[in-house]
C-alpha cells in the first residue's frame, strides 16, 4: 500500500495527476478540498478561495497544523490499498505524514501565467479571478511564518519528487509512470 500526498502550486496540474493515479493504477482519492466543502456546507457558510483558506486555517489553530493531513492519512491507512492525499499545503502536515513512514510527497509545478489560463478554463467558483487576484493569493500561500497558514514554497522544497507540467498530458502522465 502507497499514500503519496501531492503538493503545488494553483492549476500546476495536482488534479489531472490525481485523476490519472486513480483510472491508471486504482489510487482512492482524499481531497483536503473536498473535506473543507463538506464542513463549509455542513455550516451553511458559501463555498470560496477565502472560505476554504479561512476554514483551513482555524482548524489548524484549534487542532495542529497537520489536523487535516492527519485526518484524512488515517482514512487512507484504513482503506488498506494505494491512496493519494491532495493538497498538502503546510509544513506541519509534511512533516507529520513523513513521521508516519509508509508517505511519499509529490510536488507539481508550471509557469505561472499558464496555470492562471488552466483555472479560468477550469471554472469553478474558486477560479472566478483576476490574474492580479490570482498571483496576490499565490505570492500569500507560498511563504508563511505561521505553521498554521499555507507555505506552499516549503513543502514543495521538501517533496520526494517534482513534476513540471508544462507541456502535453502524455508528457506528464509519462513523469508518472517513472515514478511509479
């Protein structure tokens, strides 16, 4: 059994890799996402880039930085096949789940001004940005003194592996198959 948690930068790809881990090789997926959205409904609260960060942020405060990590590392142990952990955003969460053995850390990253046109033709309600909004909130979450907060920049830094996405699919999906 594999956990792999990925890390990266906005629109570097971390979902398009977790979507080819899951068709390809039978990964099941823990989003800390999708663990967020289920909170934020649960309280009625609107779904959005500053929601998500926000609700991140106290349940690290109130709990341990890794809380989520932690969270969703132990649903992955119980399901006792090969898991991937997305996103993994802070230092306490890195060192957390590397403590626990048995983890592996991802890393994606692009240039900036292609993933800004990945997440408009994305979408979704989070995505609705403009490129200023876009590289203000990147420049917040790459570099925080706060073990609670998103340093991005530093669990990329501590990654076992790094993916470039910068060109095709297949080019990625090929970095992929070598590491796995």
């Amino acid at each position: 059994m594999k956990i792999i948690g990925i890390t990266g930068t906005l629109g570097a790809g971390k979902g398009t890799i977790v979507e080819y881990l899951i068709s390809k090789y039978n990964f099941i997926h823990f989003s800390v996402r999708g663990y967020l959205i289920k909170i934020l409904n649960e309280q009625g609260k609107e779904v959005n880039r500053d929601t998500l960060t926000h609700l991140a942020n106290e349940l690290r405060a109130n709990n341990s930085p890794s809380f989520i990590a932690e969270e969703l590392f132990r649903e992955a142990e119980i399901s006792e096949t090969n898991c991937i952990i997305e996103s993994i955003r802070t230092l306490g969460e890195v060192t957390a789940l590397k403590a626990k053995g048995n983890f592996l850390l991802l890393s994606v990253d692009t240039e900036r001004r292609i993933r800004y046109d990945r997440v408009l033709l994305r979408g979704s309600e989070t995505d609705k940005i403009s490129f200023e909004s876009f590289s203000e909130s990147e420049d917040r979450e790459m570099n925080s003194n706060d073990p609670n907060k998103q340093n991005l920049g530093a669990c990329m830094r501590m990654a076992d592996f790094h993916l470039t996405n910068n060109g095709t699919f297949e080019e990625l999906y090929q970095q992929i198959d070598t590491l796995i």
